[in-house]
C-alpha cells in the first residue's frame, strides 16, 4: 500500500475501489466511490468499467468522430484539454476512462495532484489524494500533512489514511499528537488505521490504549494496527469481531486477522472460507493471501511469483489484490507480470493497466 519498493505489512486494499475493510483497507477511492460497509470495501467498491472495445470499432469511431467534430462537439472532452479535476465523473466507465486517459499523461497528472491537494474544491483534495496514494508520491507527504487540520473532516480521515499508505514517516509526530487529544471515533480511526499502515513501531505507545476504548470498531482497528506493526496482544479482540452480528465490525476484523502470526488467525481465516455469505468467504480468501505473502522469505521473485499464480485465481478480490500489491512491489518483474494481463478485457487487466500507469510504467 505505500508508494514504492517492498510493500507495507498492510497490503494494499481496494484500491483502490475494491475490496477492503473498512477503515483499514482503505476508502481511498475517488468520490463516488463508496466503500461497501464501513470500508469500501472499495473495497472494494470500483465502478470501474472496462474499455473493452475492439480495435476495428474504436478506430472506426475514432475516424468518425474526427470527421464530425466540427460540427458535433465531443461530449467528452480529453482530459489534455480539460486539465481538471473537476472535470472526472463520480462513478461510472466514463470516470475510469477519464482516470486512465489522465494517469496516461504524467506529467499532468502530477500537476493536478499538486494543485489539487493546495485545493480549489474539497471534492478536487479528495481526488489528488486518491491520485497520490495511487502513484505512489510520497513526496506529496509534506503538503498531505497540512491537510490533518482541514475543515472538512472527510478530507482529514483521508489524509490520515493516505499518509500512511504512503508510508511517510515524518507525519507520524503529528498523528500522534492529534489522536493522543482524543478526536472523535471516526478520525481517531483514520489516524490509527494510518499509524499501522505507515509500519513505524514508534507508533505502539500511542496506539496500545486504544485496545481499550469504548467503541468496538476502534478498538478492532487498534489491534489490527498494532499487529501489523508486530505486537500480536489484540487478537483475541480481532478474533471476537470476525464474530460480531455488526457487520463493520466483522469486515475489519476480517481484514485485521491476515496481520496476526497466530494459528488461531489462520484457522478461523479458513473457517471463514466456508461461510454462507459470499462477502466473507471473499475478504476471508484475500486475508489468507496476505497473511501467506507476508509470512515468506524475501527471496529474488518469490513474492512476484506467488502473486502471479494468485491473477487467474477463482476469487475477483484475490486477483485484484495481487495486481495492487505486484505494483506496490514495484520490481520489474512485478511490472513485467502486470504487463501480462493488462491487455485483457477485463477487471483484472484493466487495474492491471491503471496501476501500470500510475506508476508511470507502460502497459
């Protein structure tokens, strides 16, 4: 989930628009995009539509268009000639056009994170710090910081979040303070979700008191954090929520369990697999993924190697997983892999294609 190079303990979630807990997995998405459940599950929510159309039509339109274009404006101006934010769509196939024809133009694109996190618009702060995650600019740190006392409170817990997906360490004294002040649940969430995320043990002092707070979500999240960041006493926590009648509750704490070494993490990630609700059995399948990739040796390729077996497996969230976290690796054989399939017409080769792009690496 961070920028670049080897991947946080917390691997990337839905992006992206796709599967992820709830606070934890993410809600970095672009607006329109709403986590299912708490979360996202942008997840793992992507209203991404594919540009699946064949050659012989697209340039078949292309021509036609080019033809009528004096006299028949395009109703959908390239983003060249936009040049804002403002002009993406919420949701739908015509924003994940709008995305990949800007990621496709670097240089831009990067100018519209930078101005868009100055920010002209809430909405404009809350897509430049989706871009940024996604492209993996760390060197927006600085300007992402000033953000955590921004009025909008939408764009703070995002700001929170994406720090820590971007693993920017010098944030953290400023995390701390602002959640040792006690903010509300929903910040003080965001803040410890971000805390484990950006994987700096420093963090544990300020996160372990939340083990006992009052609200149940924060007090999963907390254990989850602390997990991740190597101190394993918050799961039984985690274990009870993957029981709870809430349903926020158990996403996350799903989503938690792929950070515990634990056998009892493992066995109760495989129980899960078999559950009658196909939401569960899907987080319960991308945890144990993670929780396997975590726990191998850093050998030249193994990663790359286990993720690219996992691009044609049977769960839709495993596959999306794999192609998020092969760009979160960054080697070339990882950006090799997701060349692989970024030509197919389908979720996976799309993401495949958005994410190579991101990272300023040709389909």
């Amino acid at each position: 989930m961070p920028g670049a190079g080897v991947p946080s303990k917390f691997p990337a979630g839905p992006l992206e628009n796709t599967a992820g807990p709830v606070l934890l997995r993410g809600g970095y998405g672009f607006p329109g995009a709403r986590p299912k459940s708490i979360i996202q599950p942008m997840q793992y929510k992507n209203p991404e539509a594919g540009r699946c159309a064949g050659i012989g039509w697209a340039v078949g339109f292309a021509l036609l268009m080019s033809a009528l274009a004096a006299f028949w404006p395009s109703p959908r101006p390239a983003v060249a000639e936009t040049l804002s934010l403002s002009a993406i769509p919420a949701a739908g196939p015509a924003r994940e056009e709008a995305i990949l024809d800007l990621l496709a133009q670097r240089e831009q694109a990067l100018a519209l994170v930078r101005s868009g996190l100055a920010g002209d618009s809430d909405r404009n702060t809350l897509m430049a710090l989706a871009l940024a995650v996604e492209m993996g600019r760390r060197e927006s740190g600085p300007d992402i910081v000033v953000l955590l006392d921004h009025p909008n409170p939408r764009v703070r817990r995002r700001a929170a979040l994406s720090l820590g997906r971007l693993r920017y360490a010098a944030a953290r004294p400023e995390m701390e303070r602002l959640l040792a002040g006690q903010p509300d649940t929903p910040l003080a969430r965001a803040l410890i979700c971000g805390l484990g995320l950006m994987g700096e043990a420093g963090a544990v002092p300020v996160l372990s008191p939340f083990l006992n707070h009052s609200d149940e979500l924060v007090r999963v999240d907390a254990a989850a954090a602390l997990a991740a960041l190597g101190r394993s006493r918050g799961l039984g926590l985690v274990w009870e929520g993957s029981r709870s009648p809430d349903r926020a509750v158990r996403l996350e704490a799903v989503y938690g369990l792929r950070f515990f070494d634990d056998p009892k993490a493992g066995a109760r990630l495989e129980e899960m697999t078999s559950d009658p609700g196909e939401v569960w059995r899907r987080e319960a399948a991308v945890s144990l993924a993670a929780r396997e990739l975590a726990g191998m040796e850093d050998a030249a390729g193994a990663k790359e190697a286990f993720l690219a077996g996992l691009l044609n497996h049977s769960n839709r969230m495993v596959r999306l997983w794999a192609v998020r976290t092969l760009a979160d690796l960054g080697t070339p054989e990882a950006f090799g892999m997701l060349r692989s399939v970024a030509g197919e017409p389908t979720r996976t080769g799309l993401t495949a294609r958005r994410r190579l792009l991101a990272r300023g690496v040709a389909p």
